[in-house]
C-alpha cells in the first residue's frame, strides 16, 4: 500500500491526515473500501488485508485524526461526532480526486469497515448520511453501545497514560487469544506513538468519549432501514467490548449477518487475518 496525506479543514483546524491507499485501478472499479481504525491504532494495524483486498476493490485505511501519522492538535474534541464529520469529508474528497482523474464519471460507492471505535464511527456515518454513496458496512468488534467503560479498557487508558512495557504488554495479551502474538515490537510500537505529542490527550478524550456514550438502537435501526447491508465480525474472546454486543447489533441492523471468528480477542483480524479476509471478500463481493 501506499502512503499519502490529504489536507482537510474542521472547524478553525487544519488536519494533515495519512491514510494508506491500494489498487492500481481503482478508477475503472469503481467500488471502494475504507479501513477505519480502533482506539490507540492506526491504518498500519490492519495488516495486508487491505492490500490483499485491492485485487478486487479500490482500498483506502485512514490515520483518524490523533493518532498514527495525522495531525493531532491539542485543543481539538476527538468525539464520535468529529470523527464522523472528518471521515465523511475524507470520503467526498477522495471520490472527487477520483472521479477528476478518470473519464469514467459514474456514481462510486464505498463500503466502510470499521473496528472497535472505528465500528461506531461507521455505524454512526451510515445512520446519519444519505445513503446513495455507501454500498455495505462491516462492524468488526464496534463499540457504540457500552454504558461505561470496560475493566480492560479502564486499564488500556492507564497503561496509555502511564505507558511502560510491563503495563502495555500485560494489557495487550488480554486483549489476544494467543499471548504469544504480542511482540515486543508491537508493544515497543504503542509506546512510541503514544508519546508523542498530544497523543495521550487523544486517546484519553477519544475514549471517555466512545465508552460512555451510545449510538442508540433508533439509529442502527436506520441502518437496516436504509437497506445497507451490514456484516458484524466478532471475536470469540473478546474482553475489551464482549462478544453479546454483536447480538445487539445483529438485531437492531434488520438483515444483518454475525460472524463469530473462533480463538480470536478484540482484533480478530489480527489473529486469524486469512480467515476475515476470506469473510470480508466474500461479504463484499455479493450483490
């Protein structure tokens, strides 16, 4: 995939944000997907799913403003709702860059697949927006209807405010399946980013933000309404937002799927990234 940053205006600020772009033909194909990240990632997180993805789809996973490689400024409100406005104008400029750079200028639609805040982040964008645009929406251990904080989140936020490679990696390992795939470099990675400037402050507003708020069961029924078809994928061990959640989307969201992916936490793409990939491409390619 490729690097590149795309300069977007919210409110008084200016926003450098990266995202990560795949498919050398996206203008003919016309059918797009955007990654959208959880709490404390970034677009890297997602492995080579998207890029596995751009055989068939357009991909694009973004930098949320905050974290990775975007702009993270000091007095900005990282909530659902400003993420939401920034993500959508992120959207209506890429298919402008597109449509302006290829002859083919019928209607592109994009599918957003979102994880864990990026899950409620895409709920919230295909409740509240006209739909014409958005083809299918994919909900990977989304948050959007927790009263509280989770314990585990409770001690995500120590160990990103208090980052130390004993906390961050005790963290970590509860949020797997399998211990063993917490890597020094993965936590080393956390600790680096979280560091930087106005990092924690993100995070921390990001959360109380995300975890004490819901999306509320009359907009994942606009979901269902709208007829935007919509698979939810959960991890079978997730401690961080617990697998019953997928059951109160599975019902609010009228005609969507659950699939629950076995020996998996928090991040099952992560895990078993063949088998989300096998789960995603097959979503997306029906009509």
């Amino acid at each position: 995939m490729q690097e590149r940053f795309l300069n977007l205006q919210h409110n008084k600020h200016e926003l450098k944000i990266r995202y990560l772009e795949s498919g050398k033909n996206y203008v003919e194909k016309r059918q797009h997907l955007l990654f959208i990240h959880g709490l404390g990632s970034s677009a890297d997180r997602w492995l080579d799913i998207p890029d596995a993805l751009s055989l068939y789809f357009h991909t694009l996973a973004i930098d949320l403003p905050g974290f990775g490689g975007s702009d993270k400024p000091s007095d900005m409100d990282y909530t659902i709702k400003a993420f939401s406005d920034i993500v959508r104008q992120f959207m209506e400029k890429i298919r402008i860059t597109e449509e302006d750079r290829g002859k083919n200028r019928a209607r592109t639609t994009i599918t957003l697949v979102g994880h864990s805040l990026g899950g409620y982040i895409a709920s919230r964008i295909a409740a509240a927006y006209n739909s014409n645009f958005l083809d299918k929406l994919v909900l990977v251990d989304s948050s959007g209807n927790l009263e509280k904080p989770t314990p585990l989140l409770d001690q995500y936020l120590d160990a990103a405010m208090n980052p130390s490679k004993e906390k961050v990696r005790k963290v970590f390992e509860q949020m797997v399946a399998n211990p063993l795939l917490i890597s020094d470099v993965l936590v080393q990675g956390f600790i680096d980013r979280i560091n930087k400037p106005n990092s924690k402050y993100a995070f921390e507003s990001s959360l109380r933000n995300s975890a004490n708020t819901q999306i509320g069961i009359k907009n994942l029924n606009k979901i269902g309404e709208k007829g935007i078809p919509t698979l939810i994928i959960w991890g079978m061990y997730d401690k961080v937002i617990p697998t019953h959640h997928s059951q109160i989307f599975r019902e609010a969201i009228k005609g969507s799927a659950v699939n629950i992916i076995p020996s998996t936490g928090h991040a099952p793409f992560t895990e078993k990234p063949a088998l989300v990939c096998e789960h995603l491409h097959k979503f997306l390619s029906c009509e």
